[in-house]
C-alpha cells in the first residue's frame, strides 16, 4: 500500500501527496517545505507536513481523498 503524507499548502488548504520527498543540499537541508500542486486552488505552493493532530476527523478523511497529482522536490 502506498504511503501518504497529509500537508498544507502555504493558502492553508489542507490535503495529502504520495511523495514527499526530503532534499539535503551538500551538508545542510533545504528545509520541510516542498513546491506541489494544491488540488484545491491549482497553483503550485509550498507545502508542509500538516500535524494531523490538530485535525478533525472529518478534515483528515477530506485531505486523505483531496491528493496531490505532480510534486516538485
């Protein structure tokens, strides 16, 4: 089964993505954030893992079916 992770685009709106890909550039990390598709506006945002915690149940079954189709790492 494919893994997804839940995140938030910089618009807040809250969805997930199969990949998520953490990127290092020589010794230093380039940070959480990653530029992907938001599903809902359709603009390319940087996104964060979201802390599914402070989700409802009912905002994390909406981002687990809103996913992510293209990422850029």
């Amino acid at each position: 089964m494919e893994q997804h992770t839940v995140v938030r685009c910089a618009e807040g709106h809250v969805f997930s993505t199969a990949t998520f890909p953490m990127q290092n550039l020589l010794e230093g990390r380039l940070g959480p954030g990653r530029l992907i598709r938001c599903p809902q506006c359709g603009r390319l945002r940087n996104s964060v893992p979201a802390d599914v915690a402070e989700l409802s149940g009912a905002q994390l079954a909406r981002a687990l079916r809103l996913e992510a189709v293209e990422s850029l790492a």
